[in-house]
C-alpha cells in the first residue's frame, strides 16, 4: 500500500466537475483507491463518494492506494490534485 498527502489546490475544491475528473482517472486502474479526509475514506471510483467529501481549497487529503498498479495509480491521481484539475 502506498500512502500521500495532498492539499487541495484549484479554488473551487473537488465540486462535480474535478470529482468526474478523478472517477474516471482512478477507474483507469485495477488498484483500490481510497481518499481520506478528516478520518473518514471515501471510495475514489465513486461519484458520490468523492462528491460527498466536501474537499476546498486548501483542505488536505490522503490516498491511500493498494493493488497490482499502485505506484502508476499514485502518480496520476497526485498528479491530477496538484495540477488543480486543469483550472
């Protein structure tokens, strides 16, 4: 399993548009993704999930993520956080 924090950088936070992103990101991957944020995990292949999160700007999260391709899974979920979701 590897684990990384991350602060949430675009302004918006993960609204319905950045939380599409990271779906379908994460579904990419055969790993299990999982975000925590304020000790409760949420499933990064769910919408609602990751909608129900509730990220802003500046709140931070840990993905924790186990399977056969987690470094690769790490890389492009941590990646798509810190680059603000393309905004």
């Amino acid at each position: 399993m590897l684990e990384k924090n991350i602060a949430i950088k675009n302004a918006s936070g993960i609204h319905a548009r950045p939380a599409s992103m990271l779906v379908k990101e994460a579904a990419k991957f055969s790993a299990d993704i999982i975000i925590v944020k304020n000790d409760s995990e949420y499933n990064a292949k769910s919408i609602m999930n990751v909608m129900s999160m509730g990220a802003k700007h500046g709140d931070e999260i840990k993905i924790k993520v186990s399977g056969s391709d987690e470094k690769e899974a790490l890389e492009a979920i941590t990646t798509l956080v810190e680059g603000g979701f393309g905004e």
